[in-house]
C-alpha cells in the first residue's frame, strides 16, 4: 500500500476515525474526571555508613544490601504497627467497626490496619546514594502527610530497637560470664599469693620489668661511659704530642682571642721592624707583648690539657663505679627470675584468667552501651509536608495515552472498514485488483458537503472500454 491510498483510505472513512477518536479520549477524559483524586507525601531519610559509630568508635563495615534492607524495614509489618500504636488508629470507633465488617472480629485489629496502611506506602532508595524516599498516598492531603512522617518515625525508632535489643541480650550474656571468669581469676589470684607466701617469693613480673629495664639502663649508661672514657684518653695521650691542636684548646674563646691577639701583634711588629729597625723603643715593646700573649696562651692550653686529664681520670673512675653497678643488677635480676621461674604456672593461670576477664568485661561494657544508646544511623532529611496538587489521575498523561490509543484504534477502524467494504480510490487499486491496465478517465461532478473535493477523475478499465458501443464510422 503506498502512501496515497492510506491517506485516501483515512479520507474516505474520517468520520467513523473521527468518531472512534472522539469517543476513547472522551471515556478517557471521563474517566480521569470522574475518579477521586489522591494526594502523596514524601520525606527522605538518609541512611550513614561513612561516619565512626559513636558508641564503638569505628567505622562499621556497610553491607552492599543495606539499602535494600533498610527498604524491607520500612514497608515490614512491625513498622505499621507502630504507626497503628503511635496514632491510636485502633482506638477510633468507626474504624473498629470497618474491621469487624471485613473480618468478622477475627485476628488483630492492629495486623488488619498495618496490612491497610502498607498497601498505600511506597518507599524506594535513590540511584548512588544512601537516601531513601517514603512516601504514603491517600484522598486526604493532611492524612497522607501524617502518615508520611508517622512512618518516617516508626521507621527510625524500630531501626533502634533492632539494634537495641540484641544488645540487651548479649549485655545479659556477658554479665553472667564476667561474674563467672571474675570467681576464677580471684581463686587462681589466692593460690598464687599462698604459693608465695609459702615460699617466700615476692617478685612479681612488674618489679621483674622494673628491673630488667634498669640492667638495660646501666648497661646503656657502661656503653656510654666507656666511649667517654676512651675518648678523654685518646686525648690525654695527646697533650703531649700535639696539645695545640686539641679540640678543648681550638674550641677554647679565650685562647681564641689571645691567639688572634698575638697575631695581630705579630703583624703590627712586622710593620714596625720595617719602618723603624729591629732596636726601636717600640719594637721591643711589640716583641715583649708578644712574649706575654704566647706565656698566656701557653699556661691557658696547659689548664685546659690538665682538665682533659681529669675528666679521664673521673671517667675512668665512673667507668668502674657503673660496671659494679650493672655486675649486682644482673645478679639481682638472675635471682628474680629464679624465683619467678618456680611460680610460672600460677602467674600463667593468673594472666590468663586475667585476660578473659578484661576481654569479657570490654564486651560488656561496649553491649551495655550499645543497649543505652538513643541513636541510629538513619537521620530525617527532609519531613513530608500537605502536598498542594493531587498525583493521581495524572490527566495529563493520561490523556497523552488516550490520544495516543485513539489514534492507533481510529486508523485501525478505518482500514478494518476498508477490508469489509472494499473500493477503488486511485489507479493503483484498478491496476491491483482487476489486472487491467487504465485506458481512459471521466471526469466527475464537484461535491459540496463538510469536506469539500476537488473535481476528481472516474478511471475506466481497458476490458469496460472495450465493451461499449462504437460511434457510427469508426
């Protein structure tokens, strides 16, 4: 079928599209008109998985799925119940006699409302992130706001409760064990104190540490000893070779500034011995400065050599002093653990009872808090407010599938008559149902009505042309 006879087809048979159109979008239009209008509100809640829990000081690891459980949370019976208990819903009159009516009395009152309730919620989480959006709809505006937010909060409060609950339950469970391993560490506790007391041992692994740590330190303090000690005297024995050049005599200030006194005076002697000759008042005077400064120097580096053989003397004295002194610490420390050694199997069964008991006791003290705790991690983020305009019908897109629909149904009415009620509109019909070629046209009258034609053509097949009588002389 070419493009041509389609539209002579929709041109042929406007009215019966023209009439199927009208009357779908019409019905639509109706319809849409004639259902009751509901309104939807929504609030968003934010879920956080990022931030440290308070109570366990860390980060809790988030379970792919979270979102899609926390969805399961919300739309869960037990959610509708509590918005059934927060509201007193079934303590209203009229809606206990609904219920009598739709089940005869039978069952809960509170599970036939919460089943009521969650037909009508619609929660859903957006695309990437962690907030989830809640939203109830109803013929009430102000209704579906109230149970948006009554939602909302049942919602957060039975979020608290899952994690609450369990807590309470292992806050119990941990009690009980604590009292259990605190009984044990005391009796493992008296056998040691009586082993010792038997024994006469009083070393405990703190003062064994306390020890231990002071061998350390004075064997520390020898190492640093000895290299004082030979350090001072590999400078002793260099007092006599090469005393000038010491590091106590370079770095001394005062031999440094008679140093560059003296050779400020040499310099200044130089000068005068050439301008005036070795005999000049003022000569002799420089040379015997210059005498002065070298004796002074030369009894300064001398104190400070004698120093440096001092200070090996007293190093060397110390030296002696903390050897003794680390020689009695490890005999002391030897001793204690020898006894240590003979009461290991208790002090074992103390610290492990020790540890079982501070492991248990951490645990109890984290549930316990966690069963006090007020706070989840889903927070409000927006709360539902009265919504201004209803969001069903949608007329708009209703009546953009009604037109849609009414278009596909009016051609289809169309071409289904065409099919009952065959015709030829074009040449193209003549060539294709008859098998004929076209010999001729007529011409037909012009037609006046709501649509008004043009003059069109009247086709005369080849086999009815050559039917017709001939003119006379042909």
């Amino acid at each position: 079928m070419s493009l041509g006879q389609f539209f002579s087809i929709l041109l042929a048979r406007w009215k019966v599209a023209l009439g199927v159109f009208v009357l779908i979008v019409g019905t639509a239009l109706g319809v849409s008109l004639a259902l009751p209008k509901e309104y939807e509100a929504t609030a968003s809640v934010v879920v956080n998985t990022g931030s440290p829990d308070p109570v366990a000081g860390m980060v809790l690891p988030g379970s792919p799925n979270l979102l899609l459980t926390q969805l399961e949370i919300i739309r869960s019976e037990r959610v509708a119940q509590r918005v059934v208990r927060n509201l007193k819903l079934a303590e209203n009159p009229a809606t206990r006699d609904q219920w009598r009516e739709a089940t005869g009395g039978n069952g809960s009152i509170e599970g036939w409302l919460a089943q009521a309730l969650i037909r009508n919620l619609n929660a859903e989480a957006s695309g990437g992130s962690n907030v989830m959006t809640i939203s109830y709809e109803s013929v009430d505006p102000k209704f579906s706001a109230l149970m948006t937010n009554a939602f909302v909060q049942a919602y957060i409060d039975t979020n608290l409760d899952l994690r609450v609950e369990p807590a309470k339950q292992y806050s119990s469970f941990f009690d009980d064990r604590a009292k259990q391993l605190r009984q044990q560490l005391e009796a493992a506790q008296s056998r040691l104190s009586s082993y010792q007391k038997e024994h006469g041992l009083v070393a405990t692994d703190e003062r064994l540490d306390i020890e231990a740590a002071r061998l350390q330190e004075l064997s520390s303090q020898l190492v640093q000893v000895q290299a004082l000690a030979s350090d001072t005297s590999s400078r002793e024995a260099q007092v006599g070779a090469a005393s000038d050049r010491m590091q106590e005599v370079l770095l001394n200030p005062l031999i440094s500034g008679l140093k560059a006194d003296l050779n400020r005076q040499e310099v200044r002697l130089q000068e005068l011995s050439a301008r005036y000759g070795a005999s000049h008042p003022q000569v002799v005077e420089a040379q015997t400065s210059i005498a002065t400064l070298r004796s002074r120097i030369d009894a300064e580096t001398r104190r400070v050599t004698s120093g440096v053989s001092v200070s090996n003397n007293i190093n060397r004295q110390r030296e002696a002093e903390v050897r003794a002194a680390l020689d009695a610490q490890r005999a002391k420390l030897l001793k204690l653990r020898e006894q240590r050694d003979a009461a290991s199997v208790l002090v074992n069964d103390v610290a492990n009872a020790q540890r079982a008991y501070d492991a248990v006791l951490a645990r109890l003290n984290q549930t316990s808090l966690e069963s006090h705790t007020t706070q989840t991690n889903a927070s409000v983020l927006s709360q539902a407010v009265e919504p201004t305009s209803h969001s069903f019908p949608r007329i708009p897109l209703i009546m953009a599938l009604a037109i849609g629909v009414a278009t596909v149904l009016a051609v289809t009415a169309a071409f289904v008559l065409e099919l009952i009620d065959r015709r030829m509109r074009s040449f193209n019909d003549v060539v294709q149902l008859l098998g004929l070629p076209v010999l001729g046209v007529m011409p037909k009258p012009m037609r006046r009505g709501l649509l008004a034609r043009q003059r069109g053509n009247t086709m005369i097949p080849g086999r009815v042309l050559g039917q017709l009588p001939r003119p006379k002389g042909t």
